[in-house]
C-alpha cells in the first residue's frame, strides 16, 4: 500500500517573521517526515498598497517590499525551487532578534543570499525597481483568494489541498514536537468545517536564524 505524501504549499513574505518561524517549522518537519513542500512568493507591501501614506506600518512594508520582488524573480527566472535556498540563506542574516530590519539591511542580506545560492546579482535590481511584479502579483492574489481578503496574513498554508492562513506560532517547535504540531494541524486541515482556533499570547515571539536541528 502507497503511503500518503502530505502537499504543502506555503506563501510567505520573507520579511515577515512570522512567515520565517512557520517555514523554519515546516523544515524541521520535513527532516524527519516526508512532506512535499512547494514555495511561493507573496507580499505584505501589496496587502496594505492602498492604506493611506501617512501609515507607519504600510510605509514600512513598501520600503521593504522589494524582498518579495528579488525572490519572485528568482523563482521566474531559475524555477520556485530556488526559494527553499534562497529564503534560508536570507533569514539567516535578518532573523536574529524579534523587530524590523533596516531596508538598507534587508537589501544587503539579498545580496549576499543570492550570491550564496549561485543566483545572478542583477535579480537585486527589482528590489529598487517600483514597477508592478505581474507574477508576485498573481501569486499574492492566488494566496489570498484561497483564504479570503479577511483571513488573509502571511503566511498562507495549502495542505493537501486545504487552505489557511498560519499556522502563527510564537516560537520554532524541533523534532518529534514540530511532527506532532503538523499531524494535529493536518488533522484540522482535514476536516472541512474547522474554521478557526486562536489564543492570546503569553509572551514575546520568538525568532532566531537557526535551521533544522
């Protein structure tokens, strides 16, 4: 009897933290389970492109939005096979302590991950480059018509099918815990009537650049 591969497909922003938890928990699964993890690209700076200028928040995100679009890229031009490397070798440098990177930062750690990862140095330029990315913008709308414009957070879970955002965890379950998580969020993924599950946070996120353990 053919045992069953869990499909996973995750959108994620890569300057969200959360998105960097989620896809370093998804890692830790897939050392220990086999799971077919597909990547995708999607971007906060497009949730939030018609707040108003005067937002702290969304400024924020449109001066770091360029991330998405150099990893967008990648993915067009060598395949979204690339974003697994890619987005390791970026995190690593960005995802230390719990805050907002410095754009300029962000943009350095690009550079320096597409190097790592063998990728030209000229994907950099759509980091700087406003024109509109039509393919992060189809991906982003695909993430984000799958759950809903209410429900729609980074990162964004396709598993077997079943679509959600998050899951949001505070911190990186390792080994046997993080399986565990992903059984019982495969679990309720499953079942087509779960809707939501949410609590209050007891403490600060937490967020390191370590791998897989």
């Amino acid at each position: 009897m053919t045992t069953h591969i869990p499909v996973v497909d995750i959108w994620f922003d890569p300057v969200c933290p959360y998105s960097w938890i989620t896809t370093r928990w998804l890692l830790e699964v897939r050392a220990r389970r086999p799971i077919d993890l597909r990547w995708h690209v999607m971007s906060l700076a497009l949730s939030h492109e018609n707040d108003p200028d005067d937002d702290a928040h969304a400024h924020y995100l449109r001066q770091v939005g360029g991330v998405a679009r150099v990893a967008s890229a990648a993915a067009e031009q060598a395949g979204a096979e690339v974003l697994d490397g890619l987005y390791t070798a970026y995190g690593t440098r960005t995802f230390h302590t719990w805050g907002r990177p410095d754009p300029q930062e962000c943009r350095a750690a690009m550079v320096e991950a597409l190097a790592e990862t063998g990728l030209p140095e000229h994907l950099i330029g759509a980091f700087d480059d406003p024109v509109d990315d039509p393919a992060l913008r189809l991906s982003h709308q695909r993430a984000v018509s799958s759950v809903g414009a209410e429900a729609a957070g980074t990162p964004i879970i396709h598993l077997d099918g079943a679509a959600f955002f998050g899951p949001v965890l505070n911190s990186l379950p390792h080994g046997e815990e993080a399986v565990r998580i992903f059984e019982g969020v495969r679990l309720l993924a499953g079942f087509p009537d779960f809707f939501e599950l949410k609590r209050t946070r007891e403490h600060p996120p937490v967020v390191t650049a370590g791998g897989t353990s």
